[in-house]
C-alpha cells in the first residue's frame, strides 16, 4: 500500500520493521510489525543541538519527563540526537535535529512527480483525544505549536502550524485516544486521481471520497489502512506567513465538497453533507489567485441581495 498505491519507497530494515523514504531523507515513514496497530511514535524537528537542549529544558520545566535517545535509537531514526517524552494523554513524541540524506536519489513506488515536503515537513497528523482542553497548552505554550484556526462545536478541534504549512498537527476531542490519519501531500493533481483510481479498484479502502477542505484548501481523498487509521492523499494545500496569520474559528465544516465518509452513520453524514450543501448555497469558494476579481458592480449588487 505505501509503495504501490501512495508512491514512497521502501528501504531496507530488519525483522518487522519497515521504513520509507519520500523524499532525499533516508526515511520519512517507519512501520513496525511487532507493536499494537496505531501510533507509536511522531517525530518533530528542531533546527539544531542546542535547540534541542533548550526544547529538553522547558519541557523539563513544565514537569514534563524527558530521555535522552540513545546512540542505537538516534541511528535507528537516522538523525544526530533526539530526546524523548510524552503529551497529557500519553502520546509518545521525540525531538530531533539533523536527519540523515540519503546517497541515491528517491524512487517512488509508483510514477508520480514527487511529495511536497522540505521545510514544510513530511505532511501532517490528526489525532483522536478524549478532551482537547487539556492538552491544548502543552502543544500550544510549551511546545509552541500556533493555533491556526478552531472550531468549538459540535466538539473541539484545534489545527496548529509549526512552519508554512496551514497545519502540521490537529486534535479532535471525539472522546477517545487513536490516529485519525495524517496526511502526504502531492506534487500534482493528477498524482492524486490516479492514486483515487487505484485506490477505488479495492473494496473498502477508499474512507472519504474526492473533496476539498475548507481551511487548508486541501483537494483529497481518504484511505483505510490495516491498522484502523486513515491516510489522506492530497494536493494543493495551503501555505501561510506564519509571522502575521491570525488564529480564528471557523464555521463552515471541514469540507466545501465532496469528502463524503463512506463508514460514517447515515445521520451523521448527513449532518456533514448539509453543511457542504449550506457553504455551496451561500457561495462559499477558495479564491483563485490566477483569477482577477470581476470588479463588476451590477453582479456585487446582484450578490449582495441574494
């Protein structure tokens, strides 16, 4: 699946352990066969050791238990050093600096024009918590992750960016604790359809049709994996200026077309569905800035009155 239907590289690992390169760095993605489905571990990037450093002493400064990785782990992950520690609910993270390139070029698993990653990172995860509200300083002051935009009801869901992507790390306080999905992010639209044609000549494993995401601009489609979280696959996400972007909430539903949960109950598709059919009605759309604004008073009237 990561090869031939997402396009990454598998490189050689050992035992149940697989790892995948998407990019020059020696690998991007690791999958181990010999733990629980789900997540393991999310690695987060600081630009050097003595970040890092500073990074261990305001965790340690909030309470937060931090280890040191060892020199078996930090070659296993490919980077210089990392440290180690866990969010409020138990999430195991680790901080590194310093990846390692790989000597050959990558080679995708399939024909595509590549992933969009370098200072933007590998993509971006979605987690599942029990409650948002606790966890929220710990990304947001001590890490100091930036909220990028939220929506309170009908629970919480906070987006947060740590670089020009729109958002690198979100959390949905749907009462329970597991990977919602994280997210690659394409080189071309058409990568993206032709992974959606694959993907669809598998039963079950498209989770969320075709669509577009309000708030990153993302176009995506949703895959099941085997280990009972979803992978999105996308293109055309949104890049931000971190230095003046203002936080805000937002209203309009995560999609403005398309995105329809397969697996999710009738009623609450529904719900979803309705909201996309409001945005529409009410003209909502991402603005093209290939396209000149009409400046066209009789239709700014036309549209005013509507």
């Amino acid at each position: 699946m990561a090869t031939g239907l997402l396009g990454m590289q598998q490189v050689d690992r050992g035992g149940k352990m697989r790892a995948f390169r998407m990019d020059d760095r020696k690998q991007r993605l690791i999958v181990d066969g010999s733990s629980d489905a789900g997540l393991a571990v999310m690695g987060w990037e600081v630009p050097s050791s003595t970040e890092l450093d500073q990074l261990a002493g305001r965790l340690e400064g909030h309470g937060v238990k931090v280890t040191r990785g060892s020199r078996a782990l930090a070659d296993e992950r490919h980077v210089s050093e990392l440290i180690i520690f866990a969010d409020p609910a138990g999430n195991r993270l680790e901080a590194f600096c310093k990846p390692e390139l790989a000597t050959e070029p990558f080679k995708p698993g399939r024909p595509i024009s590549g992933f969009r990653t370098g200072a933007l990172g590998m993509g971006h995860v979605v987690l599942n918590v029990e409650d948002v509200e606790p966890l929220l300083p710990f990304y947001r002051d001590v890490l100091g992750f930036h909220v990028s935009d939220f929506g309170l009801k009908p629970y919480g869901l906070y987006f947060f960016h740590v670089n020009g992507r729109h958002h690198s790390f979100a959390m949905v306080g749907s009462g329970r604790r597991a990977m919602h999905h994280f997210m690659v992010e394409l080189g071309s639209l058409d990568d993206v359809g032709q992974g959606y044609d694959l993907a669809q000549l598998e039963d079950g494993r498209i989770a969320y049709t075709l669509g577009r995401h309000t708030n990153d601009h993302m176009t995506s489609f949703y895959v099941n994996t085997p280990s009972g979280f979803f992978i999105e696959y996308g293109w055309g996400g949104r890049v931000i200026d971190p230095e003046t972007w203002q936080p805000h909430e937002t209203f309009d539903g995560p999609s403005l077309w398309g995105h329809e949960r397969l697996s999710m109950p009738e009623e609450q598709r529904k719900r979803l569905r309705d909201m996309r059919l409001d945005a529409a009605a009410r003209g909502v759309r991402v603005p093209d800035p290939r396209v000149p604004p009409l400046n066209c008073a009789w239709l700014d009237q036309v549209i005013a009155r509507e």
